[in-house]
C-alpha cells in the first residue's frame, strides 16, 4: 500500500474518532441535560433559559432543536479541521497550522474525510428511515 493510501485510513480514523467523541457524544450529552436537569433559581440565566425552551417544547421541537445542535456542531469541528489541516485559512493570519497524525502530515485531507464521514452517515440515516 502506498503512503497516500495509508494517510487517507489514518485521516479516516482521526475524523470518525473526532465524530464519536465531539458530536455523537457531546449531543446524547446535551440531550441528556436538558432532559434531566431541573432548573433552579441559582442557575445562570442562559441555563435556565436553554432548558426551559428545550423542557417546553414537544418532541418534534425537541428533535429539531437536537439537530439544529448536531449541525452546528459539525459545521464548528469541519471549519477548525479545515484550518488545521491548511484547507482554510484564518481570517487576518499568516499563521499556517498543520497537523500531523502519527508523525504524517494530513495534506489538507482532514475536513473532505470529515464531511465524506457526515455525507455517509447522513446517506444511512436516510436508508434506515425509508
């Protein structure tokens, strides 16, 4: 197998890992919260906010306002993986980050592997509620 082949399974590797513990993760976190948690008058008032809107709302809104987190989320970890990986820049820097996976530089592979990874599980999603 030749390097480029054996880069794109470590990226591969790298995004599903950051996908399981940043989104898959972070959002049965948050739905965990706003499920359980009681809003009290020492909460900060963002907090009480966030879960009386989420506690308030039907499971259709529920739902929606899951994904509505879900989507931000990827759109948030596709644009830093772009910026790490030299595939975007930042605004008003000359900095030019990289990262290497396993002493291998990720060749501006890391946000398409993303994206693929979320464009495939989206296209099984689909499949399964047909």
């Amino acid at each position: 197998m030749n390097g480029e082949g054996i880069m794109t399974e470590i990226n591969q590797e790298f995004v599903k890992a950051i996908y399981d513990t940043v989104i898959k993760e972070g959002i049965d976190e948050y739905k965990d919260l706003y499920e359980t948690v009681e809003v009290d008058s020492s909460m900060d008032a963002y907090w009480k906010n966030a879960i009386t809107l989420y506690q308030d709302s039907n499971p259709e809104e529920k739902e929606t306002l899951l994904k509505m987190m879900e989507q931000t989320m990827i759109d948030t970890v596709s644009h830093m993986l772009g910026i790490i990986d030299g595939s975007s820049t930042l605004n008003d820097s000359e900095l030019e980050p990289k990262l290497l996976l396993d002493s291998q530089d990720t060749e501006n592979e890391l946000q398409d592997s993303f994206l693929e990874l979320i464009e495939l599980k989206s296209y099984d999603n689909d499949e399964e509620n047909r």
